[in-house]
C-alpha cells in the first residue's frame, strides 16, 4: 500500500499544570496480547461495502446534539497527537508503544488554543492593548479564526481548522476566553488577569469534558459507577516517571466513536441548512479562510434556543457515514485505494499496528479490575455481522469494531456501551486527578451561576449563551 499524508501537525504545551508535559503513548492493558488484523480483514471489516459502510443511510439519529460530535474532536486534539507510528507496520510491542511521543500534554488544558501563552506564542494574542486577550478574525471575516496572509489559522494546533465546524468550535473558545478576560476578571491585577482568565477558562472546560459530554454519551450506570467511586480510576495510573500515558486503547478505539456519529452533511445556518462535511461547493474541507456565509449558527446544532430543535448526531453503532468511507483527496491523497479512503479500514488497521487487544478480553479485565459489566457477549451477535470470512473474528474481536457493536447494541445507538464508557472514564477522569490544578482537585468547585443555565446546570450550550451575550 501506498503512504498517505499525514493531516496531524501542532505542537504547544500550556501554563497551567504542574506536571504538564508533551508525554508518550501506552498501554491501558499491557498484559493483554495484541489480536492481529491483516489487511484483507481490516477491508471485510472496514473496507467500502463492509458492515461499517452506512452505505443506504440506514443507520439513523441518537438524541444527543450535533455539536458533540465536533466538541469531541476539540478535545481529541487537546489531549493527543501521534505523528510516528506507521498502520502498514508490523504490531509494536509494549516497550515500543511507550516510546511513541504524544506531541499534546494530556491535561485537558486547552494548550490548543493558548498555545505557550502570550509571552512565548505572542502571534496568538492581542498584544500591548490587551495582552491577554486571543485574536479572534481576519480582514475577510470577522467571525472567522485569525488567520496569515495566506490563510493559515493562527492557533495552537492547527488540526482545529480541518473543518468549519471544528474550526469555529475553536473560535468559540477563544472567544469564551476573551469573555471571562473581558467582563469577570477585569479587577484583577494586569499581571495576574491572563492566568486567572486562563484558569477559569479551563475550569469550565474541563467541567463540561465530564458533567456534559461523558455524561451525554457514556452507559449511565458506568458513569455513575466512576463518578461515586472515591478511588477511581480503577486501571489507569502514572508510569514510573510519573507521567501519564496516552492509552492506545483509548486512542486508537474507545475515543473514535465520534467517527460513528459523523453525519455526511449538516445544518450550518438558516440559509445552508444542508451542507456536506467536505463540500467543495462550499469549500468545506478545511484548512482555509471561513466563507463569510458558512458561519455556523449553533442554534441547529446545540440545545441554545427552545424554538430550534438541533440537529443530532448519527447514531452511535457500527456504521459510518460515507463521508468518511470515501476520504477526499486533501485528506488520504489522490493515488489513495479505495481502502486507505475508508476511515474505519485505517481504524482497524492502526489498531493492528498498535497491538490492541481483543473487545471480549478488554471487558474480562474491566470486569476483573472491579468495574459493574457483563462477560456474556451473546447481546452482540458479532457472528451476525463478521463477514463469513472473518467468522474467527466473533470470538476475537477488533476493539474498535467490537466498542462500536457495543454501542449500537448495549448502547442502543444513543450512546456508548459500559466497555467503551469504562476506557474513557478511566483516562478522563484519570487525567483530571492527575492534575494538581484540574477542577476536580478544587475543594467543590462549580460553574459560575453567571455562565451557567438554570439550576445551575452547565452545558456547552451555555457558552454559546455566554460568548454572545
């Protein structure tokens, strides 16, 4: 197979927390063996026209809000990037697993928008008027990301502006940023009043990581589980330096979900009410200036306004969408094969590559290590979507294509299943208590009641409110 071109670039590490660092990858499992997956099984599996192909459209909603799906990619970006490994390799062993950098600081910090802060990334901010304030726009659109004469987003990770949607996720933080730095911190010290925006940036967004996405897509009674438990998590811990791994497990399997709740087109205001992901029409594939009408009205996407129901997301299962089984060329590559087009054949592939175990063997240690989930894999009927010539495959299942069945089963489409629940709790909540200066270490902390909904629930929905207030 040909190589393709890797879209992955950025590295910035933040203020913020102590221990804060670009880190490597590991094992969430270690002991575990990993289960080989060729290539002509990753494509029965993966591949156009495979199980994971929604080729008719078939697969229908679950009742979460589209913007999930791109707060989600936000957050992936916050906290991993692997720009080394190879998915036509050989499986890696452990010890070369831990050698993999993550050029990310798994803290949930927001290093994506802040880059090294005003001092070491200045291109980023205001400047001597205000010099913590983040540049918001360019001189063909206001509501669009700061950008370079070429048209080169001015931010910390640059994978933020692969699509319109992600990009103006971006910009909604940069601009809830600015808010706080504007209206709730402008007694404090010049000195002080960056950091303290800084913080209570964070803070918020690390809240709404766990009270509002986990709790959204994550199996109830797995979340409940992680969130009563005083020693938690129960697997995920430092490695001997003390610093956290990026589990591969997470990474390459549990944390793709959003790949599943993709739509191929989407509403992006009330004059584009259906505009394809990567649309050239539109200039939608990303890494470009925002055309002045594509600015996204939230309203279709979140639970902002009562009188707009928003769109939802995909639902949660095996299939995606064929946006994402015939990758564009800015993305894999004209000379790319209609396999290495199929996000799900390169999943399964890297899964492959990184030496992920099986699903069924990852539920028997979640079980084993104390978390509340059943071994009896009956509910899947895995031999009733493994292609006959994957039949082995039922009984030892790819992690990904096995979380993803989960969901669509156990999770009933409108979430994850307890194994995919588990591994992201596990490294979520594993990296926020890591972090001596995450929201969780803060005696009873919350939300402030002016930023936050009534009854003081905080939903991504109210930084929408926020920002434009």
């Amino acid at each position: 197979m040909s190589k393709f071109p890797m879209q992955h670039h950025g590295m910035s590490k933040a203020k913020g927390c102590s221990h804060a660092r670009l880190g490597n990858f590991g094992k969430l499992f270690p002991k575990l063996k990993g289960l080989p997956v060729s290539e002509e099984q990753a494509a029965a599996l993966g591949g156009p026209g495979s199980p994971m192909d929604d080729q008719d459209d078939s697969s229908g909603d679950s009742k979460i809000p589209a913007g999930y799906t791109f707060f989600s990619q936000f957050i992936d970006h916050d906290i991993t990037l692997d720009t080394t490994s190879d998915i036509e390799g050989e499986p890696l062993s452990n010890a070369a697993i831990e050698e993999l950098p993550n050029l990310r600081t798994p803290t949930l910090d927001l290093d994506c928008v802040y880059g090294f802060g005003p001092e070491a990334s200045p291109h980023l901010y205001e400047g001597a008027t205000a010099p913590g304030r983040l540049l918001v726009g360019n001189s063909g659109n206001p509501n669009d990301l700061p950008r370079s004469e070429n048209g080169t987003a001015l931010i910390g990770d640059p994978r933020n502006d692969e699509n319109i949607f992600i990009s103006q996720i971006q910009l909604l933080f940069i601009r809830f940023h600015n808010k706080i730095y504007d209206s709730l911190v402008s007694s404090v010290s010049p000195e002080n009043r960056f950091e303290e925006a800084q913080k209570m940036t964070r803070y918020h967004y690390q809240y709404l990581v766990v009270n509002d996405l986990l709790a959204r897509i994550c199996d109830t009674k797995i979340f409940n589980f992680a969130m009563k438990k005083t020693s938690f998590p129960l697997i995920y811990k430092a490695d001997k330096h003390h610093n956290l791994p990026m589990p591969v497990e997470f990474s390459v399997a549990a944390y793709r979900f959003g790949h599943t709740t993709v739509r191929s087109r989407y509403a992006v205001n009330s004059q584009h009410p259906e505009v394809d992901l990567f649309d050239e029409r539109f200039g939608t594939e990303g890494f470009t200036s925002l055309p002045t009408d594509l600015v996204v009205d939230w309203r279709f996407l979140l639970e902002v306004d009562k009188c707009i129901p928003p769109l939802f997301t995909k639902a949660f299962d095996l299939q995606l969408p064929t946006e994402l089984i015939n990758l564009p060329d800015n993305i894999v590559g004209r000379d790319a094969s209609d396999n290495l087009r199929s996000l799900a054949f390169r999943n399964l592939l890297r899964g492959n590559a990184l030496s992920l175990p099986s699903g069924q063997s990852v539920v028997k240690a979640l079980k084993a290590a104390g978390y509340p989930i059943s071994t009896n894999f009956a509910p899947l009927k895995l031999d009733e979507v493994i292609p006959h010539g994957c039949s082995e495959l039922a009984k030892e299942t790819p992690l990904f294509f096995y979380l993803m069945r989960e969901a669509g089963t156990l999770g009933k489409g409108c979430k994850l299943g307890p194994a995919g629940s588990a591994i992201l709790l596990e490294v979520f909540i594993g990296i926020l208590k890591h972090c001596e200066t995450s929201f969780l270490n803060q005696k009873a902390w919350k939300p402030l009641a002016c930023i936050a909904g009534r009854g003081g629930k905080f939903e991504l929905a109210d930084v929408v409110r926020f920002v434009q207030s």
